[in-house]
C-alpha cells in the first residue's frame, strides 16, 4: 500500500534512529526503498544491519547526483498506491503511517496529507519549537516568505502516487529547496490537508547546506530560474520582492563565511534586482 523513500547520502550518523522509526510504525503495509546517493562512510553497512530478515527493505546505488534525482529513483522503483519520502535524518512517530493511510482511503478526494511536527537536536534531544505541515492555502506563502511556521519538510507528507508522477516527482536542478518546489507544483495537481497531530520529528543539525556556500549559491539562483519558467510569480514585484530577500540571505552566508566576492556580488543583485 506505502512505498517509503529514503534518499542517503553519508547518512551513518542518524539512518539507524530513521530506520527505526519506519520498522516500529504500527501499520505494516509498506516497502522500503532506501536510495544511496553515493555515500562514502558506512551508511550501507548500517542499513544492511537493520534490513536483515526483513524483505519489505530494498537498498539501491547511485553515484552522488543529489537528492531531488534519488528521491526520483525511489519513486520509480516504487510499488504502493501511497509515497512517503522520509530524509535520513528524520524519525517517524509510530502511528504516523496508520493515521495518513486512513485518512487517504477514506478521502478519496484527496491527493495528499501533511501533519504537526516537533523538532530534535543532532542529539535526538527535544528543542523548543514545533510546525504546521503545508495546505493548499498555505502554499503561496513559499512565495512571501510568509509561512507563518509551516514546514516543507518532504518527511512530513504521504502523497497519492499518481498525483506525484503527474507532477514529476521532485525537480532535479534543485536540492535544498526542491522541497519548496515540491509543495507548490503539488498544490496545482491535488487538494493538500494537514492532520492536527504531532506525527513526526525533525532534526537540526550541523550538516546544513550553508556550510557550501557554493551549493547554497547555485541552488537558489537555479530555484528562482525554476519559479520564472513555470511562471510562479503574480507580478513583477512580488518577483523581486522574492529575489532580494534570497539575495539578501546569500549575501549574510557570505559574509558570514567570509567569502568576500560572492558578498559583494549578492549585494550588488539586492541593491539593483
């Protein structure tokens, strides 16, 4: 019934805690794929330790292309009705699969749900604060900055398969932010709802896509390439609203790293966007 999907790369540190997670989920319907995005460290001797005796698990490699064409890999692999994508360092509360499956089969109008999610340390010790998942109604906020504490995060959704290959599954131009992309083509296929529950955990940690100023750099100019292509923007001003707050951001990252170039760079593109 449920294709789970696990993109990993030098996962080692919290893909046991993930796995855990998804093998003590009170609903059993469900494969595993697990998608090894080129890993270095000992990601698959971990999951080939928590996978044995259990044939619901499914482990493929790829050489390192990102996480927007694994979680694509893990969709085409897929069998179920329902997808999850589940983030390496991400966990699961026991009942988040039997709430979002019932609450799909007995909705049939609707393509995806979303849920409450608290958040976790790099220690997997509780952290102030907690997020809404995205609806329908939320979406545009992506656009504003004005997600009023609603999360993206692909961990929280459980999506009717057909509605994600409609759309393309995630874009593979973009990492960080091909959650955000996620979201909004989804919004344009089906109705997204969100359970008032707490049904997952989110973790904060140091492997943050900031620490590659460079990776960071590229991957919100090729989103913001994204939104002007599908036409995403209402006018002209909320387009530029949009890129001076990004290049507002890239401009603090790279001051705060010390990259002088790309600073001045992004403040010129924030002075004159």
């Amino acid at each position: 019934m449920v294709s789970i999907i696990i993109p990993a790369y030098n996962a080692q540190k919290y893909i046991g805690e993930t796995l855990d997670s998804v093998l003590s989920q009170s609903y059993k319907d469900w494969e595993l794929i697990l998608v090894d995005d080129g890993s270095t460290d000992n990601t698959a001797e971990i999951i080939k330790e928590k996978s044995e005796g259990e044939n619901r698990i499914k482990y493929y490699y790829q050489k390192n292309l990102g996480v927007s064409t694994a979680r694509n890999y893990g969709l085409k692999k897929s069998i179920g009705e329902f997808v999850a994508f589940l983030d390496a360092d991400d966990v699961w509360l026991p009942l988040y699969l039997e709430k979002k499956v019932n609450y799909l089969l007995s909705h049939p109008t609707i393509g995806a749900v979303n849920s409450k999610v608290t958040f976790i340390d790099g220690e997997s010790k509780a952290i102030e604060g907690f997020a809404e998942g995205m609806r329908n109604e939320d979406v545009d906020g992506i656009l504003t900055f004005n997600t009023k504490n609603k999360t993206t995060g692909p961990s929280g959704i459980l999506c009717r398969k057909e509605c994600v290959k409609k759309i393309g599954g995630f874009n593979i131009k973009l990492s960080n932010t091909a959650d955000k992309m996620f979201y909004l083509d989804l919004s344009k296929e089906t109705t997204i709802v969100n359970l008032d529950e707490f049904l997952w955990l989110y973790r904060f940690h140091d492997a943050s896509m900031h620490k590659n100023i460079l990776n960071m750099i590229n991957d919100y100019e090729n989103y913001i390439q994204q939104l002007e292509s599908k036409s995403y923007f209402n006018s002209k001003k909320e387009a530029s609203n949009f890129k001076k707050y990004i290049y507002k951001i890239c401009y603090k990252e790279s001051m705060k790293q010390k990259h002088i170039k790309y600073s001045v760079l992004f403040l010129f593109k924030y002075i004159f966007s």
